[in-house]
C-alpha cells in the first residue's frame, strides 16, 4: 500500500492539467501522481486519501464517470471523499456547466486558463497551500509574505460606501484602470451587503418589511462587525470579507452564483429584500470567489482579481470558484 | 447615491441620472410618477448594485405597466453591463445610445464613445478605433465585442 498523504491525485489526460498541477505542487511541497481514468483514481483514494484531487470535468460524460466511479467504490458520503480537497477543472463557466452545480463531490470548480495555466497553478496552489492547514482563513494563509495585507473594520452597513472609496484608493494607489476597479467595487458591495443581510438569515426572514433592510446594527453587534482584509502582490489583488455567522449554504451557494437572467427575465421578489442575484454579478464580473465557512462561527468570501493591461484581458483571467467548510 | 436632473422637451419627460444606484436609491421618489414618454439619461451612473437592479426594474414595470413610452439614453457601460446580464432590464425600453469603453493602444487611458444602438447594429461586430484624446494614438475597443454588444441581438 502506498502512502499518498501529501499526493496531488490529477485525473486528466491533457498537458494544460499537468502544468497546471505541477505548480501547484511546487508550491505546496505535494507530490503528484497522474492517472488517466476514473477507476485508476478511485484505486488510489481507496489506498489513501490524497490530499487534493483534480478532475477533469471538461464534459459532462467525464464528470458522470468519475461521479459513478466514486458512487459505485467508495460512496459518495464516505470519509474518503471530502469536496474540500475535490477540484474539478473545466473550459466553461460554471453557469454553462449546470451538471457540476449541484454535484454533491463538488468542493472548487476551476474554469482553465486557456493563455497560461502555469501561471494559473502558481496562483490556484497559494490556494491549495492555505487549504492543507487544519483550518485556513485569512489573506495572511494565502499571500504569506508576498503581500501585506491590510484591514478595514465595518460595524454597520452606512459605513459601506467609505469602505467602497477606501477600497477604490486603495486600487487607484496600484494603478488599477478605472473599469476594472468599478468591477471589483461592485462585487465587494455585493459581498458587504451578503454579509450584513444575507448572513443572518433566520433573523432576516422575519421580516415584515421587504423593501428595506430588516437588521441594523444592534442585531450586528452580536455577534461583532464585519471585517474587510484586502491585499494586492503587485498581480493579484485579493479582498476578503468575513462575518461572525458562519451560516453559509453550498446548495444554495452554488445554486445563486450559477443563476443567469441574460436568457430568463429576471423577477422582482418583494417578499425579500434582498434581489438574489448579487453573487451571479459577483460571479459575472471576471474575478475568483473563495469561500470559506466554519459552521455558526464566521462565513469568509474571498475575491481575486487578476490586474491586466486591457479590460478584455481582464474579463477572460484564470478564474475559480473554491468552498472550504469546516464543522 | 442618485441624483437627478428633471426638465421637459416637449411631450418628453427627460431625466438625467447620476451617482451610484443601490440600497437607498428610491426611484418612485426620485423620478416620481410614470410619464407618457420617459427619456432616461443613464451617461453618469457609474455603479447600480444587486438591490439597485431589482428597484430600477421595479420602478420601470411600473412605468410599462402604466403605458410609458420608455427611451434609454447615453448608457454607461455600468448600465449596459446590466442591459446584457438580465434580460428584461430595459422593461420595454428602447435602449437609443450607449458608451463603448476603448483604451489608447499607447498610453493606456481609458475612453467611452458614444454610439447609437442603430449605428451600432450595422458595423455587425466591427468596431472603429478612437483617437486618444490625451496622446492621440489610436485608441482600441477594450472588451469583447461578443460579450459587450451580446444586447444587440436580442
């Protein structure tokens, strides 16, 4: 039997997988170990619990034969089978690739890049190397000493737009383009407001008001403010936002970001204040959603946004969407 | 925050917006009642969040409810980014104008053209370039056509 507890497990035939995966390795001190068909790494997790997986999910046939693998050997509820250390590596965005939303292996869904993937292993290993701790939060886990990171304390939500200027300057000072920082302003708006309304949910459908925000402050300082850490390396600026709930949902996660309304209109809910679109427009604005959740503890919702030239460079970046749940 | 600039041309109730558009923007109170014929200036709205999306698209069913004869007009790429990603954003509108984001190939300043959608619609994906107006070189459409104009096919 051998040992592969610090093994990358990379299921995939194609060469952009490998250089993919081999940065991720060296940064994260993993040995990798490539198989090229479902039964092969399900021998191997069946062995020994590898602590990253990668799967080529390119197809839904792909990702169906892995799923059946693991369904048929292990059970998709084994302890051998954690989604946090579960990458599925794809072409298309996660709204074109319904099948994997609702996976119940899914733990990070990795849209390739297409220009660079070793450069994109560079960045998803900081990741994966943040993940291999016992619990990992913080920008600190993941750009150790190649940035500072900085923290911006909110207590209530009228604090919001100082914080969105606060954030602007900080980008401007980096000489980030103007449309790139709007984008990256409207998605940290998205997350502050997840994390003032949306965090507390049970409190939240009581409701009796639907058009205006049900929670203040007091309701807040519970369970303490909402913490802002951001951090740029000179390529990738990273913001995190932290709440004390730690009520975060995969099911319904997944499901929000994934939704589109460009081909479905969209409808006006009044029974809720919140529009239920705001983590689609984060997902649609171009950058990387890491989220990381220690149940009834603290929720984290990380972004990345790679810096580039021109805007069109920076809609087609490296993206990923990655969960990590404790309990 | 939302600010509004009102006057009337004739039959046409123009409306002229800028600011942010989000939580606190109450556009009932803002633009009042619906008109026959609304004209929406949208050229300095430069942010509209998740929850100001669902209020624009109340306030502007209400207005189609209502028989208002809808026109968008000058639509930064804020609001074209929002005419793309949710279908019925307009809410019977008719989108007039809108800003093309273009960056100087030299010294990467950033510029919006204005272009009618009919204009638009007949350079079929082949945009023009724009002179830069701090440099003068020659500055590129800076997003992916596909994506960007993705309205016009609708």
């Amino acid at each position: 039997m051998c040992c592969l507890s610090k093994t990358l497990l990379l299921l995939s035939e194609r060469a952009d997988d490998k250089a993919f995966a081999d940065e991720i390795c060296k940064l994260s001190e993993l040995k990798i170990q490539v198989v090229r068909r479902a039964p092969e790494a399900i021998k191997l997790m069946q062995e020994a619990s590898p602590q990253v997986i990668l799967v080529d999910a390119s197809t839904q046939d792909l990702y169906s034969t892995f799923e059946g693998a693991v369904s048929n050997s292990l059970g998709l509820f084994s302890e051998k089978v954690h989604p946090n250390s579960i990458h599925f590596l794809l072409d298309s965005t996660m709204s074109e690739a319904s099948f994997i939303v609702q996976s119940p292996l899914l733990g990070s869904f990795v849209k390739r890049s297409s220009s660079d993937p070793a450069g994109a292993g560079n960045h998803y290993g900081r990741i994966i190397r943040a993940g291999l701790k016992a619990k990992s939060f913080g920008l600190k886990d993941i750009y150790l000493e190649e940035a500072k990171v900085q923290r911006i304390e909110m207590s209530q939500i009228s604090q919001k737009s100082k914080v969105l200027e606060a954030v602007k300057a900080y980008l401007l000072a980096a000489k980030w383009s103007m449309r790139p920082t709007s984008r990256i302003l409207t998605s940290v708006d998205e997350l502050l407001m997840n994390a003032f309304y949306d965090a507390p949910q049970a409190s939240f459908a009581s409701s009796s008001n639907a058009t205006t925000p049900a929670l203040d402050l007091k309701d807040l300082e519970q369970k303490g403010s909402v913490l802002i850490d951001l951090a740029f390396d000179g390529k990738y600026f990273g913001i995190a936002v932290t709440d004390f709930y730690g009520s975060l949902d995969k099911a319904k996660l997944m499901n929000y970001i994934s939704k589109g309304f460009s081909k479905s209109e969209y409808k006006v809910k009044t029974t809720t204040f919140n529009a239920g679109i705001g983590l689609s427009t984060v997902h649609q604005t171009g950058g990387s959603l890491l989220f990381l959740c220690e149940a009834s503890v603290k929720t984290e919702a990380i972004l990345f946004f790679q810096k580039s030239d021109k805007f069109k460079d920076f809609r087609n970046q490296f993206r990923f969407i990655s969960t990590q749940f404790y309990f | 925050m939302i600010q509004v600039e009102k006057e009337q041309k004739g039959s046409i109730s123009v409306y002229k917006l800028s600011g942010n558009i989000e939580e606190d923007t109450h556009l009932e109170e803002i633009l009042g009642p619906p008109k026959p014929q609304m004209e929406i200036h949208c050229k300095n709205i430069s942010r509209i969040n998740s929850i100001g999306v669902k209020t624009w698209i109340k306030y502007f069913q209400g207005c189609q409810k209502a028989g208002s004869k809808i026109t968008y007009v000058e639509c930064s790429t804020a609001i074209v980014e929002q005419i793309n990603l949710i279908l019925n954003f307009n809410c019977g509108g008719t989108v007039e104008s809108v800003y093309l984001p273009f960056s100087c190939t030299q010294c990467r300043t950033e510029l919006a053209g204005l272009f009618k959608v009919v204009d638009l619609k007949k350079l079929n994906m082949t945009l023009p370039t724009l002179k830069c107006t701090k440099c003068s070189g020659k500055a590129e459409f800076d997003d992916i056509p596909e994506d960007y104009l993705a309205f016009l096919n609708r």
